[in-house]
C-alpha cells in the first residue's frame, strides 16, 4: 500500500473548466500586493516581471550523460539558487507557483519550436515519508500539479513511489548518488496498469548529476513507458 505522501486531496491535477470559491481567494490575495522575493520591490508578484526579465534566460533542451532529453527554464544561480532552496528546504511554498510558471514557459517556448512533444503524463519525484515530514510537502509534486494542467496535462502523483528513504545527496558524485538509489523506487499498482506504453515527464526542481533521474527513468521503462523526459526549473550540471 502506498505511503500518503501528499497533502493534497487527490493524487492527480488535471486542467478543470470551472472556479471554485476557494480558487479566486489567490486573485483576490494577489491584489493586495507583496514584495518582489529578488528586489524586494513592492508589487502584485512573488518574483516581479522586471526580475523575471532580467534573470530568467531559458536554456536550450540538451541529452544528459543517460541519454535523458531534458528541459530547464533556468540556470542554478543567484537569485534562483537562492530562491530554489528557500523553495526546498525553507519552507516557502508560495514559490512553487512562479517557478511552475517559468517552467511552464520554456516547455511551451521548446514544444512551439518542435523540440518537444507533449507526454501522457506528468511526474513528480516521489519523496519518502519521513523527507515528508522534515519538509512539510513534495516539492516537486506541488511544481508538478501547477505546471500540468495550464499546458492541458495531467500530473499523477500516484504512478510510482519511493521505498527507501535515501541520505541527502548534496556533496556526492554521480555514482555515489548512483549506488544509493538502486532500489529506492517502484512502480505502484495504477502505475503498471498505466504506464504501459505511456510517455512520460519526471518534474523536479534542479537536475544536479541526474542520478535520480537516471534510476527513476529506469524503473519506468520497466514498467513499460515508452519515453522519459526531464523537466527541472534549474540545472546546475547540464551533461
């Protein structure tokens, strides 16, 4: 039985053609204002357009060492780095919703210049119980359920799970992290029902080595997926 990893009431986000009242409560918020989490400006964003401009440069999509076709909408470096890891380990989940967005924006500027197709569906990394509850949510889930359904998507965090709840792995090499992930993921029942034959994006926040990401897309392809990508919001090791 899978471990409920996730807050969210339901395990899949699909596009919906209807507002509930709980939904409008983020427009109304937004006029209130905020300040800009990179210039401190005072305006109606979490990141503003001016910082968004300035900083955001969309990376080409490259094949990784795996032979993984990857897509990131950013460079790891300030003021990302800094904002990714508040996003992470500081609890500021508010920032998932700007960086699904740039996210959203480079995958929409590849697929406009026919240098990606579309997936079946869209994955987040699954996090173990207890990096659950060290970090409160699945911060690749919550960019996951905000980027698929704007791009007419469905993310399912309900396809595969994690069994072992690896060390950290900041400061190891790529077989390091390699060896410590060799049978941390499985497919669950509703994934080997739907995977079979399926395309499939994984969506995390950075790529560093693409260990993960190597060991998760394995498990997949067992389980019967036609193709992988990878869509990060940054990476730090783009080979």
């Amino acid at each position: 039985m899978m471990p409920a990893q996730y807050s969210e009431p339901a395990m899949v986000a699909r596009s919906t053609g209807s507002v509930s009242p709980l939904g409008r409560w983020p427009r109304l918020l937004r006029g209130l204002g905020s300040r800009c989490r990179v210039c401190a400006a005072w305006q109606d964003r979490v990141i503003c357009v001016r910082c968004q401009s300035a900083f955001a440069a969309v990376p080409p999509g490259w094949r990784s060492e795996t032979g993984l076709v990857c897509h990131a909408a950013l460079d790891y470096q300030p003021p990302w780095s800094t904002l990714i890891a508040d996003f992470k380990y500081g609890g500021a989940c508010e920032l998932a919703t700007p960086l699904a967005a740039l996210l959203a924006q480079a995958l929409q500027q590849a697929a406009d210049a026919d240098r990606l197709r579309w997936p079946d569906w869209v994955l987040p990394v699954p996090l173990a119980l207890p990096r659950l509850r060290e970090r409160g949510y699945n911060q690749s889930w919550e960019l996951a359920r905000r980027l698929a359904p704007p791009l007419g998507l469905q993310a399912r965090a309900d396809l595969v799970e994690r069994l072992i709840d690896t060390p950290h792995q900041v400061g190891l090499d790529r077989q390091a992290r390699g060896r410590n992930l060799k049978g941390a993921f499985a497919p669950t029942p509703a994934g080997r029902r739907l995977l079979a034959g399926a395309s499939v994006a994984l969506v995390d926040d950075v790529l560093t080595t693409g260990a993960t990401a190597a060991e998760l897309a394995a498990v997949l392809r067992q389980a019967g997926a036609s193709e992988v990508q990878v869509w990060v919001v940054a990476h730090a090791d783009r080979r």
